[in-house]
C-alpha cells in the first residue's frame, strides 16, 4: 500500500533500553501481556491493548522511575502519576480489530486504567486516562502535569471535545 503515516510511540527517562514503538512492534510484544479485547476489562471500551508492565519490562525499567508520564503533544496534554499505582493494572490501546484506533477513541494510543478515581479526586483519576499518547516517560519525580484541577478547569476542557 501507498505511504501510510505509521504511528510511533516514544518510551524513554528512566529506562535502560529506549524505544520507538510501532503498532506492529507493540503487537509482537509476549502474549502474556496482550489483551485481545479491551471491552471484557473495562466495559463500553474496544480495542486491543498491551498492560503497561509489558512495555516497562520491553525498555528495561530502573528502579529510580517512580512517575509515568503520559505525553500528548497533538492537543498537549500531559499527566504525571505514581508508577506503583498503575504499574499492575494500566493498558495502552493501541488498535482495533481490523486496524489503527481512530482518534474519535484516543488512537492511535490511548492509556487506560481499568478502575480509576473520579476527575480530580486523586492523582490517579479518569483524566489520567490520556488519548493520543505519542510518548511515556519515566521520571524519578513528578514531571509536567496540566491536567485539569477543579470544576471549572474540567468544563472548559470539555467544551473543546463536543
Ligand atoms: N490527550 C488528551 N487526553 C485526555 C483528555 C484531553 O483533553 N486530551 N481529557 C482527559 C479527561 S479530563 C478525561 S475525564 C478523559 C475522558 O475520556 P473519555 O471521554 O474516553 O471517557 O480523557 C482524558 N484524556
Ligand atoms: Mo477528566
């Protein structure tokens, strides 16, 4: 097929083994890290997904990295919480059945935490659920964060969505 734009996902701070990852390389991660249906997880979500643990294993993870951070340059927005929170149970959307996740869902990479708090309740909360992910990375401390704090923040975010 003629030149498609291929979607990559950067990995890079606090690991050993930086990565350019495609939507083939992140299917070829083990099998014991893919989700094949995303829907059976978090219910009214689709897709097919690699837990986080799986890539942090891939790049080779130091200790040192306490924060992930989760970077979307296309509308710049960027979130930074406490890897031990969601090193167990975070995901990363990165297709759909028969091809890329469109950005209507958060493609062409999403993270998902399956069970997160409300929007800004905690440092782990829905809003940490980043759409068009193009880079994590791992920091010892928190990095840049502009998530929205209140409300009012909350609102005026949204109005951009619809
Ligand atoms: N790139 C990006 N990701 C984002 C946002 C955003 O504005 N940009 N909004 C966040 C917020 S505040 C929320 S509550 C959730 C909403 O995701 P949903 O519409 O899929 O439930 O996405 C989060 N991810
Ligand atoms: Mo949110």
């Amino acid at each position: 097929m003629a030149s498609e734009h291929q979607a990559v996902l950067q990995v890079d701070g606090y690991v050993r083994r930086p990565a350019n990852l495609t939507v083939e390389d992140l299917s070829r991660l083990d099998r014991q890290w893919q989700i094949a249906d995303v829907g059976q997880l978090v219910p009214g979500r689709q897709g097919r997904a690699v837990r986080l643990e799986g890539l942090l294993q891939y790049v080779n993870v130091e200790p040192a990295a306490h924060y992930l951070g989760l970077h979307a340059a296309v509308d710049d927005f960027h979130a930074s919480i406490p890897l031990a929170d969601v090193r167990a149970s975070g995901i990363l959307i990165y297709r759909l059945a028969d091809g890329p996740l469109p950005a209507d869902q958060g493609g062409p990479f999403r993270f998902l935490i399956p069970d997160p708090a409300a929007c800004h309740a905690a440092e782990v909360d829905e809003c940490a659920n980043v759409k068009f992910i193009d880079r994590l990375e791992l920091t010892s401390k928190k990095g840049h964060d502009n998530r929205p704090q209140d409300e009012q923040q909350h609102a005026r975010l949204h109005e951009k969505d619809s």
